[in-house]
C-alpha cells in the first residue's frame, strides 16, 4: 500500500542532484502558504513552474519551513527572498547567523562535499528580518494548521523537525535518515554528525507518535514507529561497521573502497557514491571528536 500524504500537503518533486526522486518539498496549506525545504538554488526554477502550472499562487508563500540549513535543503531561500522580500524563514537559532551571512556555511559545504561542492548551488544572504529563530520546542500557527518544531540533532546540531497537529504528520528532515525506494538509509555527514543525539532525537519524534513521516529524500513513509525503531539500529549498525573496519584498514583510501564494496545496494534514487563517501567521513570526524573529548 502506498502511504497517503495528508490533507493540506503536497510533495513538489525539486529535481535536486538532477534525479526527480530523491529531493522532495512539501507546501503546506491552501490560502497563506509555507515551503518546506525549498531545495538548492537549482531547484528554484522548478519550484515557480510548479506555481505558474497549479492554482496555487506564488504571492501566497509566507513562510519557508528549514529542518536544517545544509544546502540541498536552504540553498534556495535567499534566491525565493528576493521574488518575496516578506517571506519569513523558520529554522534552529544556531542556523540563522549562516543563513544571514554564508561564509562559514559554504567553507564547510566545501569541505564536506569536495568535488561535488558545485552542485550545490549559490547561496544569497538572507536579510536578519526575514530570518525567525527557533531556540527550543515551539507551536506556532500557520494557515489553520498548528505547526510544532521540534529540536532534533545529531544528523546536524541545528536541525528541526516539525510536526503537524491536525494530521499528524511530521517532517523529520534528514534526521530520520533517508527513504529511498523503500529502504532506509544512514545519513550521517561531516563535521558535525553525532550517534548519541541522533537516538535521543529519534525516541523523541517517536514519542510524538506521528501518523505518517514526510521524508525530504524521499517521500511518505507509514508505520512511523516502525520506520523510526528500524533507523535506530541501521544507524548504530552503520556506525559499528565503520568503527570495525576502520581499525582493519588503516588507509582511509581502502576503508572507503571496502564499504563501497560493502553497501553497494544503497547507491539508488539518487544516493550517489559521493553521497556515502560523505556519510563515511561523518562517522569518522565523529570518533576523531568523541576520541579528542575523551583525551
Ligand atoms: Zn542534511
């Protein structure tokens, strides 16, 4: 069975990476409208033919939604800011100063993506007044609809998830991992990815006992609890696997290759090897810190 999306929600498929299967945005409501998750600035285009193609009017968005501020997911707001100088930007207080000014955010997107830094798009700064804040759990009101934001770290220490009263339904950015094809898949980046907030970030959307998950990459997902239980050990598994090996192949080069090899069956729906690599480096720059805090 395929899981419906709610009432009142609709995925808008952002082309992000080129792949029409792996970024999804979520508009939420009828009359004032919010995005969730715009994408990177390439998905800009396709997101206002979306609107030029539905009766659903651009001059209707309010309000952008960001789970969190990697680019895949905000690269687009500063490019939707300057079409809608009013829009307002919810997102974690530790996001907003990077969003305003970029530089720190885009030296790290570098860093973490390498060679395939250009496919994330150009970043614009985002004015302070546009800019709202989250610091802690928060209800507030948009259309209708009640909207909770939830802090959940550990995928990134800035990162939000928010939940919709009336439905249930809960967009758990990327800190729920990603759904693709069916499958769940770790989704664990450098610098900042952390195992211990990931698990508690998770027990705690779980508690929210959401109806159905609305995945960024990619997608509905039902049976929540089920889907949030089985992430937690693919996620400790994913871990454990890295930490094993990585003490049996010394090289980085050849602990990458051997789990490549390994995990083969994720590259799909646009999960590329760049994709793992990158999931690879983030558990590893978590042990190299959680080994320096233990020094
Ligand atoms: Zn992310």
């Amino acid at each position: 069975m395929k899981a419906e999306i709610p009432e009142g929600i609709t995925l808008i498929r952002n082309g992000l990476f080129d792949n029409g299967d792996y970024g999804a945005t979520y508009l939420i409501g009828y009359d004032r409208l919010a995005l969730v998750d715009p994408g990177t600035s390439y998905s800009v285009p396709t997101l206002l033919e979306w609107f030029d193609e539905h009766p659903r009017s651009l001059s209707n968005l309010k309000y952008i939604l960001l789970t969190h501020i990697h680019l895949d997911h905000a690269g687009a707001v500063g490019h939707l800011v300057e079409k809608l100088p009013d829009l307002k930007i919810y997102l974690h207080r530790k996001g907003a100063p990077h969003m305003h000014d970029p530089s720190q955010l885009l030296a790290s997107v570098r860093e973490a993506t390498g060679d395939r830094f250009s496919e994330y798009g150009e970043v614009k700064p985002i004015p302070e007044e546009n800019l709202e804040p989250v610091d802690g759990e928060k209800t507030f009101s948009l259309d209708s609809k009640e909207i909770v934001a939830l802090p959940t770290p550990g995928h990134a220490p800035h990162h939000l998830a928010y939940y919709d009263k009336e439905t249930g339904g809960l967009f758990p950015g990327d800190s729920a991992g990603l759904y693709l094809g069916g499958r769940l898949i770790p989704s664990t980046p450098p610098p900042t990815f952390n195992l211990e907030t990931s698990l508690d970030s998770l027990t705690r959307m779980k508690e929210l006992d959401p109806s159905i998950l609305l995945y960024p990459h990619f997608g509905p997902g039902e049976n929540p609890s089920e889907l949030i239980d089985d992430y937690k050990r693919i996620l400790q598994d994913w871990v454990e696997l890295v930490d094993e090996l990585r003490s049996q192949y010394g090289e980085e080069d050849k602990l990458v290759t051997e789990i490549i090899e390994i995990k083969r069956d994720w590259i799909r729906n646009g999960f590329s090897v760049g994709e793992l690599k990158m999931n690879i480096r983030g558990v590893l720059k978590y042990f190299s810190w959680r080994e320096d805090d233990q020094k």
